[in-house]
C-alpha cells in the first residue's frame, strides 16, 4: 500500500507544482490591486514554494526508488515514466587492473 501511495504521490507532484504557482500568481494579482506585476511577483513567490515543497518530495521520491533498487525488489509502475538511475561501475576485468606500487 505505502508503495502504491508512492507512486500516486509522485506522479501528481508535478501537477501540485503548477497548482502552487498558478494560485501564488493569482494571489499576488489579487493583493496587487490586479496588476501584471502583483501577478508576477505572486507568480515568482509560488514557484519558490513549489521549488522547496515539491523539490523536497521529488527526492524522497528518488530515494525511494534507489532503496528499493538496492533491495532487489521491483520497482512499482507510476503514471510518469521516471528514468531509472543506472551509474554503477562494472569490474574490470583482471587483465586490465591497475595495481598499486609501493
């Protein structure tokens, strides 16, 4: 279930996003007497807020991902298509290891 949930929560964090901006802008416009900078000011408040909130579930949701990597489980299917992390550094072989001297 809490991967199921997941899942949901990455998926929509980027709709959230854009929610907290579109009503940071309308908020400023409002504030602002309804100007174009009032809109524009609450528009710049809101993406620092969507930055920070949903920046912050976006790594959660990375990690997520990398802790169930490394305990060999499946990963879960989420309605975007995040791509999958894959750094690891392959052994070399033996003939092509470089020893150290002393």
């Amino acid at each position: 279930m809490n991967r199921a949930l997941a899942s949901t929560l990455s998926a929509i964090n980027g709709l959230v996003a854009l929610v907290i901006v579109l009503v940071g802008a309308v908020a400023g416009y409002g504030l602002a007497g309804q100007s174009a900078a009032g809109a524009l000011v609450g528009a710049i408040g809101g993406f620092v807020i969507a930055a920070v909130s949903c920046g912050v579930i976006a790594y959660l949701t990375l990690i997520e991902r990398h802790l169930a990597q490394i305990a060999g489980q499946p990963l879960s299917r989420s309605l975007v298509n995040i791509p999958k992390a894959d750094n690891r550094i392959e052994n070399p072989k033996a003939d092509n290891r470089i020893e150290p001297t002393l």
